[in-house]
C-alpha cells in the first residue's frame, strides 16, 4: 500500500530533469514572464491615463487658484469704492452760463496803445485792462488850461479897471456937488463903471466855462482808459497794441469792438431745456443733482433758481435756471452738463 501511495505521487510531480536535459523553457518561467508584462502594461496605462491626468488636474487646479482668488477678490474692491446709487427723477441737459459776463470796451473810438491783460487774468472791479493813445486830447486839455490863464488874466484886468472907475466916479460926484464938473462928466464915469461891471461879469463866465471845458476834456482822457467792469476772471483777449478799438462796430475787419471778456466766476450758473410736458415736475427751489460731463463722478448739489416764463416753440421746452451750491474752480462757462431734479 506504501509503494502504491509513492508511486501515484511521483507520477502527479514535475519532472524537472526532463526539459533541462531536453534544453527547452520551462512552462512556469513562461507563465510568470506573461504576468510580469500584464502588471507592467497596466501600470504604464495607468500612468498615462488616469496617474498623468489627475497630476495635471492638480497642476492646473493649483495654477488656477490664484486666478479664481482674484476674481473674487477684485469684485469686493470695487463694490467698497462704487459711488452711492445716483438720485431718481426727472434728467434733463444745459450747458454752464454765468449771470455776470461783460465784452470790456471804451466808450469812444481810438487806437490802442497798451494792454496790460491775459486769458486767465484775475482782475478787480474798475481795475485798468488797457489804455487808449490820448496825446491828441491831453494836447486840447493844455490848449483849454492856457485859454482858462488867460481869461482869468482879463478877468483881472478888468477887476482893476472897474475899482479905477468906481473911484473916478466918486470924484466926479463930488466936483459936480461943488459945481466943479458938468452932468455929462459924471454920466460918462457912471456909464463906463456899469460897462466894466459888466465886463467883469463876463470875464468871470468865460473863465466858469473854461473851468468846465476842462474837467469834460480830463473826463474825455480818462475815458481812454478801460477798466473792468467788475471783478473777474478774463477768458478771452480780444484785441492787440496798435488796433483801433470803437464802442460800435465800423464793419472792417481792423476795428475792434472789445478789449477783453470778463466772467464773473461766482455767477455761474447751468441753463436747461426741459420738455413741455414734463415742466409739471419742476418747481422753483426743488432740490437737483448736476454732473457735468467732463467729470461723470463728481456729483454737485444744486437747487431750481426760477423757470423762465416763456416757451420755445420750435423745439416745445421751457428753460429752467439751476443755482449750483458749490463754488469750484473746475466748472467753467460753457460746460454741458447733466441734471438730475429730484422727486420726493
């Protein structure tokens, strides 16, 4: 029974002798050389589908976090620095005029000889922007100042005259009481004392309307000096040394009809066109917001300073006058703006 038992056993067994002798390869050299090239394929296909694709998954979940961390960021920055939410109501357009703006000018025709302004000149009220040529009146001022000399010379000579007259009447009189003169005699003294008198009266009236003569020809020279009309600031430079400058226009291309324009600054103020139909919404003193275009974020309070009371029938709008509450070296004359009236 042990010997049966040995036997089956060695026949179920490998003969390892048999393929060495033989010189062939073994089949479980095969078989796990089969299984070492599966273990090897699997992970090479691992590595270039599912290892590769999640590492650069996370490569780009790492590179793109700082991106999404800004996005996020950038809108909390702006939402801080976003301008409060713009009032409501009825918007209309007007550009910026001032009250007080004035063309500075002479009131007679001359030649100009100085001007003593810019563009952007701040200047005071009766503060002198340019001076006319005025040796041709200031020539009639000393000719009337010599005939003034003169007449008060006469009016001198006459005033002696008329104290000889009145003593050669006195002795006449009394040499006609003494019966020393005749009655002609004493007419003729009494008749050249009135005539003297009046003389005198007449020297004194020439020498009153030369007087007069005098202060309207030093009025005249002054009034070759233009001044500002009030205070200011000089936008624009309308004439040079050398041209002729006349209160009224002759026509001509070299005739100047102003010197300078002086804007009063503190008068600014913004005209609008409102629609007919919706003047119903306006009403004097009413609140309003104004943006002028040059600067969309600055928001300036303003207030309705009266409605015009007429209507323009070619485009049917009323205009309205919007007083600005605030003074501010940015807003200059002709600037359009935006307004905004607020409704309660």
């Amino acid at each position: 029974m042990v010997d049966e038992r040995t036997e089956r056993l060695q026949s179920l067994s490998i003969d390892r002798s048999a393929p060495e002798a033989s010189g062939g390869v073994p089949l479980w050299s095969l078989i796990v050389v089969a299984i070492l090239a599966l273990m090897i394929g699997a992970a090479g296909s691992w590595l270039f589908t599912g290892g590769g694709s999640e590492e650069a998954s996370t490569t780009a979940r790492m590179e793109t976090a700082p991106t999404a961390e800004s996005t996020t960021t950038e809108p909390a920055s702006q939402t801080q620095s976003a301008p409060p939410p713009r009032s409501s109501g009825l918007v209309a357009s007007g550009y910026v005029v001032a009250r007080r703006q004035a063309t500075v000018s002479a009131e007679i025709t001359g030649r100009i000889s100085e001007v003593l302004i810019e563009e952007g000149f701040v200047v005071e009220a009766g503060e002198v922007v340019a001076r006319l040529d005025d040796e041709r009146a200031r020539l009639d001022l000393r000719l009337l100042q010599a005939q003034l000399a003169s007449a008060q010379r006469r009016l001198d000579s006459t005033q002696a005259q008329l104290v000889e007259a009145e003593a050669r009447l006195g002795r006449t009189t009394q040499l006609v009481e003494r019966e020393f003169a005749s009655a002609a005699a004493l007419d003729t003294a009494r008749a050249q004392l009135d005539s003297l008198s009046a003389q005198l009266l007449a020297g004194r009236a020439d020498v009153a309307a030369i007087r007069v003569r005098i202060e309207s020809q030093e009025d005249f020279i002054d009034r070759h000096i233009v001044r500002a009309p009030f205070g200011g600031v000089v936008i624009a430079k309308n004439a040079q040394v050398g041209e002729i400058l006349s209160p009224a226009s002759a026509g001509g291309g070299f005739t100047r009809t102003g010197v300078a324009t002086v804007v009063d600054m503190q008068s600014l103020e913004l005209e609008v066109d409102v629609n007919e139909n919706q003047i119903q919404r306006v009403t004097p003193g009413q609140r309003v917001e104004a943006v002028l275009d040059a600067y969309p974020d600055w928001r300036i309070p303003a207030r309705v300073e009266a409605i015009i009371p007429t209507a323009d029938r070619a485009r049917a709008t009323i205009q309205v006058r919007v007083a600005l509450d605030e003074r501010d070296a940015r807003v200059l004359p002709d600037m359009a703006a935006r307004v905004t009236f607020v409704e309660n």
